[in-house]
C-alpha cells in the first residue's frame, strides 16, 4: 500500500467526495478529520477497507451515502 505510514488525514472542503478504495489497506490509519465546511456528499465503496487501526472518524452532515465495504 502507498499509504501505509499514514496515521491522520484532514479532508479539506474543496473535496466532494472519496472514490472507492482510496485509503484501502492504511494500515496505520488511525483519524480522519473532514474540514467543518466539508461537501463529501458521497462515501464510495471501501474507502478505509483494512484500515485496522481506524480510531476515530466524524462522518460530515453533508454525507448523503456510504457505500457498501466502506469501513470493512
């Protein structure tokens, strides 16, 4: 995996949404934090799959959808 030191990510509000599989196998992944203004309308399929170490993670009011396998 690319990001497998990768222990905090900020999503910053010009995102709009996370495709598929984008932290997959972040091992060491342990908070996402979205921007307080954040457009993440959607979630895709796997997008923190295996991330063993997830810990914490606030999910935006402006998430409509969260597809299926998305924190497997």
């Amino acid at each position: 995996s690319y990001c497998y030191n990768l222990e905090s990510i900020t999503i910053p509000k010009s995102v709009s949404s996370i495709e598929g599989y984008a932290f997959y196998q972040c091992e060491k992944l342990k908070s996402v934090i979205f921007s307080n203004e954040s457009l993440v309308e959607y979630i895709e399929n796997g997008v923190f799959s295996n991330c063993y170490s997830l810990e914490s993670i606030t999910i935006p009011k402006s998430v409509s959808s969260i597809e299926g396998y998305a924190f497997y």
